[in-house]
C-alpha cells in the first residue's frame, strides 16, 4: 500500500466539512457477505443454482414470483436469514467513530439490500438505499403503494432452494415481494427510496465544505454508486476516496486505496493516530 497515498486520504478526512459514506457490495465482504461477480463468485455462494445453470440474474428476476413464488422466495428467503444473522464488520465502528471524532454531518448511499448499516447503528434518516431493502415488503401485482417491514419468518428448503412457507400481501393477499429493485423489475415501488432521496438532497443542500466522500466496494458491473461519488466530487474542493480492491481506479487527483474496505479504514485509522 502506498503510505502517501494513506497519509493524503487521513488528511482529507480531518479536513473535511461533511462526509458521505457510498457504499456497493464489496462493503458485505468482510462481514463474510458473499460477492456475487460474475457467475462463479454467485455460484460459490449459491453451489445449488449452478447445478441448475441459474445465475444472479436469473435468481433475481421478478418473473419468478408469479411463476414458481416458492422458487422465488427460496432465493430471497435465504438472503434474508444470511443479512439477519450478520454482523457488521469493523469498518462500520471506525465510520462512526470518525464521524464524532471530528463532528462531521454524514449520509450514506448505498446499493446493497442488506440493511447492514441500520444494524450497525447508521440512523434510518441519513441512509439512502437505491435499490431497496430486503427488510420490506410490498404487493408483487402491486394491488396498491403500501410497503411494509419484513419480519417473516421464512422456511427455506436450502436442498432445492424452495420456501416452504412465504408472505402475502396485507391487502389483496396475492404474494408479497422483497421491496428491492430486480432485473427488468417494473413493478418495484420506489417510494421508500424516494423518500430517502429527498433526505439526501436536503443533506446535500446544506452540505459544510469541502465534501469528502468516501466510497467503498462499489464496482463498474452496475456503476449506479461509481458515477455517484464522481459526480459529487466535481464540486470545488471535495475529494473522493476509492476503497476497492480489483476496480481502484479514480479520476485525476482524487486518492485510490486498491484494497478491501475493512483494510482500507484500519490503515487510515492508523494514520490518523
């Protein structure tokens, strides 16, 4: 690891006016979450798809909660065990450590579902989860605009990945559905995440310079969070830090760190002591 570059990310954290935290799935990683790149990396988490040839892609289409409900939720149920029963890494602590330390306003933009923030103690006002949250529900016809907290529980099948018992929707009582953005999804209810946005847009609003957004795990697959941090960045005098051990590479003067996110904050942190 470049020192130069440790001791240049340490000192635009304590210069910083405001931080925001952006967030992809390399974030679950040191939790023991599993990365999903490319097929084998969802295979390895999921060996039972690949004896049916059935990518991340493919267990993520909202088709399926029509066709086989039980098929669905036996992909979606076992996540939804797996984030319950995490525990979020060290990382989280230095983040918020670091945010009273030096009293900074902070949000954080994330694509994953997994709700690891929240269990981390990120307060609920200041996360904005753009693909949604396994943790809610909502109709799949959709019958109306309800989401609601997800606290089934599911009893999965993990031989042949079939729920044996799944939700339904509070009103209509067709079957319910993760409130996540899928693959070709047009019937995800995105208000929740609407909501969230607007709370990020008065953050941003009344954001203290210079910004400093710290950026981790997020890849180029999906770049919703990459194109994120670099758009915030082009303003006067913010800085991004790229956390990221395969896709480090950042736009000219702004500090690339090509190592997992739970590395990447403890060498920080220990040059900030």
């Amino acid at each position: 690891m470049d020192h130069l570059k440790i001791s240049e990310a340490a000192a635009a954290l304590t210069g910083a006016g405001t931080l925001l935290i952006t967030a992809g799935a390399g974030m679950g990683v040191d939790s023991g979450l599993p990365d999903f790149r490319g097929p084998q990396g969802f295979w390895r988490a999921y060996p039972m798809y690949q004896r049916l040839g059935i990518n991340f892609v493919d267990a993520a289409n909202p088709q399926h909660f029509a066709d086989n409900p039980a098929f669905a939720w036996g992909f979606y149920g076992h996540r939804t065990h797996l984030y319950r029963h995490t525990v979020p890494h060290r990382g989280f602590t230095l983040l918020q450590d670091w945010i009273a330390r030096y009293s900074l306003r902070c949000f954080v933009v994330t694509s994953n579902v997994d709700g690891q923030f929240q269990k981390a103690g990120f307060a609920e006002g200041e996360i904005l989860e753009v693909h949604g949250s396994i943790h809610h529900l909502q109709c799949t016809v959709p019958c109306g605009g309800d989401i609601w907290a997800n606290d089934q529980e599911l009893a999965v099948d993990y031989a042949t990945m079939q729920a044996q018992r799944f939700p339904h929707c509070l009103h209509c009582g067709a079957v319910a559905r993760p409130n996540i953005l899928m693959f070709g999804d047009n019937a995800w209810l995105s208000e929740r995440a609407a909501c969230q946005q607007q709370g990020f847009n008065r953050f941003l609003a009344s954001a203290e310079a210079p910004l400093l957004v710290i950026e981790l795990g997020a890849g180029t697959a999906i770049p919703t969070i990459r194109h994120l941090s670099e758009r915030l960045t082009r303003r006067d005098g913010s800085r991004l830090i790229r956390i990221n051990p395969r896709e480090a590479q950042v736009p000219a003067g702004q500090i690339s760190l090509p190592v997992g996110a739970l590395e990447g904050l403890k060498q920080i942190e220990a040059a900030l002591q």
